[in-house]
C-alpha cells in the first residue's frame, strides 16, 4: 500500500493556512482537535492482508502520514516523504540512481552533504563539484558530465551564495538531467523550488520546518509520482522512517512556521545592518542586504531573505573565539533554525569536516562566524553582539 496524494486538494490556500490545517484534520473517531501519535510498531489485521491501510509503522504510520500531507502541501507538492534525518533523505536520493551515475553538486553545501558525496558514495558514483552561482560553468559542466543528479543548495551554508534556480532547472531539464535542491535554509516558507522547475526538494526537518531545536528529521518533496514510488520503496527497504513521537512533535512545530520565519527574517535584517555597519566586522554575508551579490536573484525566488547571517570578525581566529565567548544570548552550538539564537564557528565545528584548501577557496576563514538568528526581542540580540564585539 502507497499512501500516494492525487492532487493537493490545500493548494487554493495560504501558507500559514496550509501548516495549520494540511494533515490537520480533525481525529474522525474521538473528535480530537490535535492528531493522536499513533506510537506502535504494527497494526492489527483482520484477515491475513486485510487491514485499514496500515501494516508496519517502518512502511506507514498514521501519525508520520499527517506529517507527510502537511510538508507536500506547504511546498506546494503531491507526494513527501518525512525521515529520521535530513542526511536519510540524501541517502535515499543516492541509492535511487543507478551505479556509476555523474552527480553535479555545488562546492558550498552543508558540510555533511559534501561528506556523504565524498566519503561514502565515492566509490559509487561520480562527484563533481561546481560554483552554482557562475550559470556558464554550470552550463559547461552538465554538457561534459552528462549528470543523472544535479544537487543544489541555495543559500548556500555558510556563505550564503544565491543560485538562479529557475536558470539551473532550464538547463538541467535540456540535459536529461533531475535536479534536487536543498531547501533547509528558506523553508518553503520563502522559497519553493518545485514552482522554480526542481524535480524535487529536500529538507533537514531539524532546522526551521521544525523550529524548535528538539526533533532530528528530514523529508523530501516531489511532483513526480515514479520518483515518489522508487523513494518510498528505498525508505522502506532500508528503513530511515520518522517516528511517529517526533512526526507529532513537527507537525506541531509546523502550525507557527510562517510567524516564525517573518520574525527570523526581521530580526536578521537589523541585526545584518547592524553587523555591515560596526568597526570590528570586516565583512557581513547576507541576501537582505543590497550589496549581497545574490541580492537581486533572492529578491527574484524567495520571498524573504531567511534568518541566517555569516560575518567575518576582523583580526581572525582570537577575536572570533572571543565573540563566541562573551556571547550570552547567543548560545555556542552547531544547528539552525530553532526559536533560540545560535553563534558557530564554521571552519572549527560545522564545516571541519570540508579540506582545509577547499575552505580556504570557499572563504571560510578562521575570522569567520555564523549566526542563526532566532526570535527573541531584537533588540536584546543587538545588544550581546555589540557587547561580544567590543
Ligand atoms: C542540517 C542540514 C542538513 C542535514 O540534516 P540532518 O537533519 O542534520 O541530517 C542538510 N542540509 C542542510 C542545509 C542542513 O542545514
């Protein structure tokens, strides 16, 4: 049994309308106005495959169904699929193509991405990584690798470089080629890629889709039933499923996803131009403000500017490490999204994972800090960073 959705019936409505209601229905049986967490491994049949749609919770499970409706109906898709990590989803994506297959993704992706490609599905397919920013080598590269897989990420983390998705979608669909993009920074919440040509879309569920620092997950989303078809059957045949407690637990954090993200996104343009316009920084990464050489793309696809921010404390490594610790709003720790601001040091913690040349060619320097912006009084934000700096 596949639990395919036939048309988005949520799709007339808005987003915070779709996050509140899309899976959201009212519990037919007692009424209850909040879903049930269907916490069981298998469900009773009433003869030998007889049963109401359920069977084993690693294939469905009711509570991660709910789930599942409300992400394809926020990204504007029929088909999700929720998993225990957004690194799950990746997974799945790689095992889909067939061996040997040439894999284009960008040279500034989340650092775990960049080691699953080159570490463990090395020897399994063909990596090669490109500067998404630049359409021509884009262009130059599909030509010559001829990819079944183009991965995207934009924003890019950390530095926060814009790609044109639409642009990359034309030329992927010229090539044959399927294009995934990595939407955990903007949540669909301020970019839809589905909508901008992508032929699917992922998210680590950890960061803003959930948004409150407490559940770890992935999902992805797509139009294409036969891309669904084969990801479900790779979800169940190796097992990554979400579990209905923290399924619960994102569907709840989903119903303030849009009053989240217009308070991220605010918060983080004060504190952006704050940060562009203090004597200690040397320079500030953010789309939301006009001298962002992606601006003009960003205005173009997303409709906010998100509520990440990476800066470069002038002096390097010491006056870095000194932000990081007199910071005390900002809590020192690796993650985003979440209600609560966070500060991380990319070269050190996230992205240590990535070979030193390559961060040295990325400009992720020793000077470099990134910030999640989270949604407390931005006032009091302006104020601990100001302290730290000083
Ligand atoms: C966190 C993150 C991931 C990985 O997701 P997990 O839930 O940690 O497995 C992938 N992409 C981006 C952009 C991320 O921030």
């Amino acid at each position: 049994m596949t639990h395919l959705k036939k048309e988005n019936s949520y799709s007339q409505y808005g987003m915070a309308t779709k996050s509140i209601h899309a899976g959201g229905a009212p519990d037919p049986v007692t009424g209850s106005i909040m879903p049930a967490i269907h916490q069981t491994s298998t469900f009773v049949q009433s003869a030998p495959g007889e049963h109401l749609g359920y069977e084993y919770s690693r294939s469905h499970n009711p509570t991660r169904t709910r789930l599942e409706e409300c992400l394809a109906a926020i990204e504007s898709a029929d088909y999700a699929l929720a998993t225990s990590s957004g690194m799950s989803i990746t997974t799945l994506i790689m095992h889909m193509l067939p061996v040997g297959s040439n894999v284009i993704c960008g040279d500034d992706v989340y650092g775990g991405t960049n080691r699953l490609f080159n570490k463990v599905f090395q020897n399994i397919h063909h990596f090669s990584f490109v500067d998404t920013t630049q359409l021509n080598l884009v262009e130059e590269i599909i030509k010559s690798k001829k990819p079944k897989l183009f991965w995207l990420e934009t924003p890019t983390n950390p530095m926060l470089k814009i790609s044109d998705v639409q642009k990359i979608a034309a030329l992927c669909k010229a090539h044959d080629c399927l294009l995934c993009v990595d939407n955990t920074f903007m949540s669909p919440y301020f970019q839809r890629p589905l909508t901008l040509g992508a032929d699917i879309v992922m998210h680590s569920i950890t960061k803003y889709i959930n948004g409150h620092s407490d559940v770890v997950g992935g999902c992805l989303m797509t139009n294409r039933k036969d891309l669904y078809e084969k990801l479900w059957f790779l979800q169940n045949a190796t097992g990554p499923s979400q579990s209905p407690f923290d399924s619960w637990l994102v569907l709840r954090g989903l119903k303030t996803l849009s009053v989240r993200m217009e308070r991220h996104a605010q918060n983080a343009q004060k504190i952006a131009e704050m940060l562009a316009k203090h004597t200690k920084i040397e320079k500030v990464y953010y789309p939301g403000l006009p001298e962002h050489p992606g601006h003009e793309i960003a205005k173009k696809q997303m409709s906010g500017f998100g509520g990440m921010i990476t800066f470069v404390v002038k002096g390097g490594l010491t006056p870095a490490k000194q932000v990081l610790s007199k910071v005390k709003l900002f809590s020192l720790a690796e993650s985003l999204g979440g209600v609560e601001s966070l500060i991380e040091h990319p070269a050190i913690m996230t992205h240590a994972s990535v070979p030193a040349d390559q961060r040295a060619k990325l400009g992720i320097s020793d000077g470099l800090l990134r910030i999640s912006v989270g949604i407390e009084d931005v006032e009091d934000l302006i104020k601990d960073l100001d302290n730290a700096l000083s």
